[in-house]
C-alpha cells in the first residue's frame, strides 16, 4: 500500500491501473483488521476501521495507508470498543447455542434452532451496518440506532449484505485460511451498500 499523494501514480499502475490498486489495499487492510480482531473484543473496532479507510479511498479516489488504518484503529478508544465486544462475545454464544440446539434432537430444537438462526442474521447485518457509519468511532449505541432505520428502510440492502456474509463463510468453509482475508471484501461490500443510492442523493441536491 502507499501513502503518496492521490496524484502519484503507483509503481506499475501503468501496466495494472487504480483498480487493482484498490483491490491490493482492500485485502491488506483486510489482513490488519484479521490481526488486530484476534482478540475478539476489538473486532467491531478493527472492522469499523476498515469500513471507513476503504470508503475515503473511494471517495477520494487515492491509495489506502496502513498508518491512515493504524489511526483509524485508534480513533474509538477502549472505552467505545469494550461494549461492543462484549456484543461480539454474545453473538459467538448464541451462535454456539444454536448450534448445540441443532444437534441435540431435543422436541422443538429444530425451530428454535432456524429462529435463533434468523435472529443472529438480523443482528449481524445491522451490526455491519453500524460498522460502517462514518460516525461509529464517537459511539456504537447512535450507529446502531442510524443502521437500524437504515435497515428498516433498505431492505434489499440488508439482503445484499446477508448474502455477502453468507459468502463469506461459505469461502471459510471451503479454505480457513480465507479468513485473514475477507473482513477487506466484506467491508468493501457493505460500504458499496451504503454508497449504492447516494448518486440519486446528489442528482436531488443539484437539481435544486
């Protein structure tokens, strides 16, 4: 990745051009939020950061640093990102619920099983919707309400982002080692969600 100018061409853009730049930067910022959501409980920090770096890169129109990642990282400070966290440790609970409820052949498993399932879904979308609001570093709780309202308003956005995650662990499933990568594809593709009806936005603005 390179933190020149956006005026600067990268080494051999000549022969692979801003695109797959873009495509280089999404998968190494990817690879950073892998390592810096070891922990877990920075996970929903790790991702924000990647939601916001990869969305001023598109706006933009320039390269992503890693030091522009770092500093994003940063901006949510511990207190912010230790309740969110904490929801990261209760979604892999119900998870792991769901799937123990799955298996136990008890009466009734399998339709609290599906409802658990739905549940989770609905949570995770429009926690990645939170994640990707360009405000999330100054607090979860008003992202989350923003993405909720976004949500309800954009269904077929949410459905968008739902296959996406689907995708996601369906590449996991198939090669594990796609985990490091995918938070960047994943980010990308929920920020292209997001940004999807803004032109209408400004055809609105200009045309009064």
């Amino acid at each position: 990745m390179s933190a020149f100018a956006p005026q600067r061409r990268e080494p051999g853009g000549e022969l692979f051009g801003p695109r797959f730049t873009l495509f280089v930067d999404m998968l190494a910022v990817g690879l950073a939020a892998a390592v810096a959501s070891l922990p877990l409980i920075t996970a929903p920090a790790a991702f924000a950061a990647v939601c916001a770096v990869l969305c001023r890169s598109v706006r933009e129109d320039r390269p992503v640093s890693m030091g522009e990642y770092v500093a994003e990282f940063r901006a949510h400070g511990l207190r912010r990102v230790l309740p969110a966290g904490v929801v990261v440790f209760a979604a892999v609970a119900l998870v792991v619920l769901d799937m123990a409820l799955a298996g136990a052949g008890l009466p009734g498993a399998r339709p609290m099983s599906w409802a658990l399932t739905a549940v989770t879904v609905a949570g995770l979308v429009v926690a990645l919707r939170a994640a990707a609001d360009p405000e999330v570093a100054h607090g979860w709780r008003p992202a989350l309400n923003r993405a909720v309202t976004r949500s309800a308003a954009d269904p077929a956005g949410c459905g968008l982002i739902a296959v996406a995650v689907g995708l996601c662990v369906a590449f996991v499933w198939m090669l594990p080692l796609l985990a490091l990568l995918l938070p960047g594809p994943l980010a990308f593709a929920i920020m292209a969600v997001e940004l999807r009806v803004e032109p209408a936005h400004d055809d609105t603005d200009s045309g009064g």
